[in-house]
C-alpha cells in the first residue's frame, strides 16, 4: 500500500510536506497563517450567529435559512 493511500492524500501533498519538513523540519509541518479578508463580526456577533443557526438551521417550512432569515 502506498504511503498516499495510506493517508487518503494526494502525491502532492505528500511532496509538499517532505518539502517543508526538509526546509525548515517539524516547524515546516505545522499550520501556518491563512491569508484572506479578516473577519468583520465581532466575537461576540459571531457566537450570536452560531447560536441563531443552531436554533433556526431546521425551519418548520423545511428549507434551508437564507439571508432573508438573518436580516442579511
């Protein structure tokens, strides 16, 4: 069996990882900052979306929310 299907991960992945690792060792391996547009809600407005789609994820019409739902 081979190391890729073993992990369930593409060569690739498995390339770039011995990359890293032979770069810069175990540090090379772990997660490193995502790039992209910074969250606009507050922590606290997040953990009030997260509650409000637990509550509402299921509505009685069935459907799924939509922004309407959400005053988006």
């Amino acid at each position: 069996m081979s190391l890729t299907a073993l992990l369930g991960v593409s060569r690739t992945s498995v390339n770039a990882w011995v990359a890293n690792y032979l770069a810069d060792g175990r540090d090379g391996l772990l997660d490193k900052p995502k790039s992209g547009r910074p969250n606009q809600l507050s922590p606290h407005q997040l953990e009030q979306l997260k509650k409000f789609i637990e509550k509402n994820a299921i509505k009685q019409d069935g459907g799924r929310l939509i922004a309407e739902d959400i005053r988006v």
